[in-house]
C-alpha cells in the first residue's frame, strides 16, 4: 500500500478547522481523509505549529523547508517523495495517487444526484 504524508503550515489546531471561518479548501482535505480512514486507507498528516519535530526529522521536507521556505506549504510526499508542494491534492489526485475509484470521493451532492433516493426537497441539492 501507498504511503501518503502532508507537512502543512502553521495552523491553530491540527486540522485548521477551528475558529470562525473555516478555509473550504481545509474542510474537504478533512472530509476527504476521513473518508480514506474508513475505508482503511492512512494518511498522516502533519501541522507545523502542533508537530515540529516531524518536519526535522523528515531530511526529504527539511531540506525543501531549507530551501524554499514554509511559504511553499503544504508539500505533499507519496512513498517518500515530494509529489505536489504550495496547495492540496484534488480528489482526483487523491484517487489517482492512492489507487482508489473515483466515486469513493465524489462530493455528496453529487452522489444525492446520482442517487433515485435524494434526501433533499424537491429533488435538487
């Protein structure tokens, strides 16, 4: 199995999902890796402000740190190896990369869509 590991920015929590406005972008990350876990799937995950010590140990990130500065978080590693650095996989890439099918991470008003059993009024999410 694939091994997945983001080094992200400084955040005020783990996930960076607290506070008044949440970042979109850092509730889909967390929905999405949710979603992975229950379906047996790892992927760490790591903040700069609550484990340090996981961007030093790891020479890979520490020398991309080194060299281009927190500014280029959140880098991405597959088995190692930096394979996106500055922004977040897309679903896509999380399917493509961790040998997943697609519909596993399909938005949920897609799948409402899809679906002849639509929770939503009126047939329209």
């Amino acid at each position: 199995m694939k091994t997945m590991q983001i080094f992200e920015p400084a955040m005020c929590c783990p996930t960076g999902l607290c506070g008044v406005g949440v970042d979109p972008e850092l509730l889909r990350i967390s929905t999405v890796l949710d979603t992975l876990k229950k379906h047996g799937i790892t992927v760490d995950r790591f903040n700069l402000n609550s484990a340090p010590d996981e961007f030093v140990d790891n020479k890979v990130v520490n020398d991309f740190l080194n060299d281009k500065g927190a500014d280029c978080l959140p880098v991405i590693l597959l088995d190692g190896e930096i394979i996106l650095t500055g922004k977040y996989p897309t679903n896509a890439e999380f399917t493509e990369w961790m040998g997943v099918p697609a519909e596993l991470l399909e938005k949920p008003a897609e799948k409402a869509q899809q679906s002849d059993s639509c929770c939503c009024q009126e047939g329209c999410c």
